[in-house]
C-alpha cells in the first residue's frame, strides 16, 4: 500500500490553502491544518469536509506562535513537509500599516523555519507571488529574472521571504524548498462550497465583480483605461484556484523526484496567457447573462500595466500546467457568489 504523506498546511483555512487541502487527500496526501483564522472563516473548513467527506486535522495556532507550532509538530508525527500560505495579502493595508505585514509574514515565516529545523522537518513549498517581478521590461516573465522591488510592503515580505528562504537552505543544505509565484488567482470550487472571502469592500477584481453583480457593490470601478494596452485596461495572467493548488500536490511530489536539496526553487504559477480588465468583465457578462455596472475610472497606484508568465519550468519539472479557462474561474466565482447569498453569509 502507498504510504500516505503527512504535510502541515498553514493557512489550510484560506481562498487557496482551502483548496489545496482538497486537491493533496485526493492526490493521497494527509493534510494538517494550521490557521489562526484572523483571515478564514469556519464554512470553509465546513465546505472543505463536506467536499471530502471526511473531517480534516485542524490546529487553531498563529505562525508566530513557536510553542503553539511545536504542539503541533509533537502531536502529527513524521512530517513529510510544510505548505505555507498563512500570510496576510492585502496590498492596500500593507501600505497603511507596514508593520503589520512584516511583523506576520516574515515572523511566522522565520518561526516556522525554526519548528521545521528543530523536528528535522525538510521540504518546504512557499506562496510566493509574481509581485516580485515589480513592472517587468519584457514578457512573459520568467523565474531566471532578477527580483525588483515591489510596489507595497506586502510585495516586499514576498521578495523578502524568497531570499530568508535561499538564506536558511543555503547554510542548511538538507533543507529544501519550492517558491510558488502565483500570478492572480481566481474562481472557486466548482461544488461552490469553499472560495474566496474577502473582509469587506474586495480589492481584487474578480470579487469585486462578482459583489457589483450580486448587488453588494453598486459599480465597479475599472482602474485605468489608457494604458498601453490593446483597450486600454491592465494585462494580467488569471489562474484558476483550483490549477493552482494542483501545483502545490506537484511540487510535493517533485521533491520525490528531484534533488532540491540546498534550494529554493522558483515556479511561476501562471496560464502563460494575459487577459484585460474588460475581457474579464466580458467574460463574466458572457457566462452570467447579466450586464454588469462599471466605468471607466483613474489609474490605481501601484498597478504595473500588463504582466503575465512564462510557465515552461513548472511544466518541464513540475509536470504542471493550468487546464481550466477564463471562462471557468469566472463561472465558479459567480456561483460561489450565489451560494454566499443563498446562505446569506456576511463576512
Ligand atoms: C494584487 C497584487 C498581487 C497579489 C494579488 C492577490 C500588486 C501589484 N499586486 O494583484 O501581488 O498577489 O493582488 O491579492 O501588488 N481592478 C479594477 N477594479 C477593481 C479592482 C481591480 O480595475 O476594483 C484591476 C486592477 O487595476 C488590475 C486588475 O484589475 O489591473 C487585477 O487587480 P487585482 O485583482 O487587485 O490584482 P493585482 O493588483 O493584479
């Protein structure tokens, strides 16, 4: 019988740890949850049992808690390795409160790094982001580009964190790691039991046409229309939810395949493909039958004007590539959307 592999998921509870945990006991894996649950809510946790039919391990603990992680480490024993999502992500509140972002990306991060080498816990996967890349000089990007530095403190803890990692394997070679870069991810389970919760007025786009069309919202805003771009809008590469958290079962699978060891190796998570901000809104009008309120506004600070990625490393040796279309996220997000109001869930 195939040995099932423990893996310790923090943030498990969030829009993409919460499919993650789903797509790695499909895949055969045992996930963990960790989560401190400032960011998530229970119905996710909810949907996640629901979707497996089974209940998932569940450790209510902040990544900045060493003794809490140590619990957790002392009670799951033989840890195959960590998926750390546990972050806080939301560019405009990183800019208002800097400290914030540093104190919970970075701290947890070095905790967890402390718990993992002091139970000899050795494969690390990390969500990173294609922030990174700041405003790229030529596309698709890819992960050999050097980093720049990005436009919000939140970016920043990506960039940061990708070289605390390259740091700790290098002067510790057993350990080895995965970077994720995920460029903007969207959608939902197609069950509609777990997605997206944003706290409040969304930022990113995708909920917050999906709010505008449920009635939460009364228009939407798109930033910019005079960009130099085909019509106008930002360029960016969505990714399903889903494809993106199949990545993560790949890239625990390739540490059995591939020696990373003393690495942190770098994936772009990405269609490859860059979609406008009008093609969004025209995909969405196309699978909901609705017309959806919005206007043409000001350039959002901080927006750089098109990204997307190259994907060919995480195809070569992850053995990865998205499946799901534009249309699909966007299909999955209105009906998680719909399901939020059947419930009448209000974050
Ligand atoms: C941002 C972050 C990224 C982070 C991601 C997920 C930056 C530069 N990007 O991506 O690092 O991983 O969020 O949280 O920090 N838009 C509108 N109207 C809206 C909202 C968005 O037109 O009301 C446009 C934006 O200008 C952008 C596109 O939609 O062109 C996508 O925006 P958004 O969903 O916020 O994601 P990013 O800013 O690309």
């Amino acid at each position: 019988m195939k040995e099932i592999k423990k893996v310790i998921v923090t943030g498990g509870a969030g829009f993409i740890g919460s499919h993650a945990v789903v797509e790695l006991v499909q895949a055969g894996y045992e996930p963990v949850i960790v989560d401190n649950f400032e960011n998530s809510f229970p119905i996710i946790v909810d949907g996640i049992q629901q979707i497996l039919g089974d209940p998932v391990k569940i450790y209510k603990v902040d990544c900045r808690d060493s003794k809490g992680l140590q619990n957790v480490f002392d009670k799951e024993k033989n840890i195959y390795g960590v998926i750390h999502f546990a972050a806080n992500k939301a560019v405009g509140e990183s800019v208002a409160d800097p400290l914030k972002y540093y104190d919970n990306n970075l701290q947890s991060l070095v905790t967890l790094l402390r718990v993992m080498k002091a139970n000899n816990v050795l494969r690390l996967v990390f969500s990173s982001s294609c922030t990174v890349y700041g405003s790229p000089d030529s596309l698709p990007v890819n992960e050999s580009l050097e980093r720049k530095r990005p436009a919000s403190p939140y970016g920043n803890t990506k960039r940061v964190s990708e070289e605390l990692i390259e740091d700790f394997v290098a002067s510790y070679p057993e350990f080895q790691a995965i970077s994720l870069r995920y460029f903007n991810p969207i959608g939902a389970h197609r069950t509609s039991l777990i997605g997206e919760l944003p706290i409040g007025v969304p930022n990113n786009l995708v909920p917050f046409i999906t709010q505008t069309a449920a009635g939460l919202r009364n228009e939407l805003t798109v930033f910019g229309k005079d960009y130099d771009t085909e019509d106008g809008t930002c360029i960016r590469d969505y990714i399903h939810v889903v494809d993106l958290a199949k990545a993560h079962v790949k890239a625990l699978d390739a540490f059995l395949n591939v020696d990373f060891k003393g690495k942190n190796e770098i994936f772009n998570l990405g269609t490859g493909k860059g979609n406008s901000v009008l093609e969004v809104i025209k995909t969405f009008e196309k699978i909901s039958g609705l017309k959806l309120k919005y206007r043409l506004g000001d350039r959002r600070p901080g927006d750089v004007p098109k990204i997307y990625g190259e994907v060919t490393k995480s195809s070569n040796i992850l053995k990865w590539k998205s499946e799901l279309t534009l249309e699909d996220s966007m299909r999955d997000a209105w009906n998680w959307q719909q399901y939020l109001g059947k419930i009448n869930f209000k974050p």
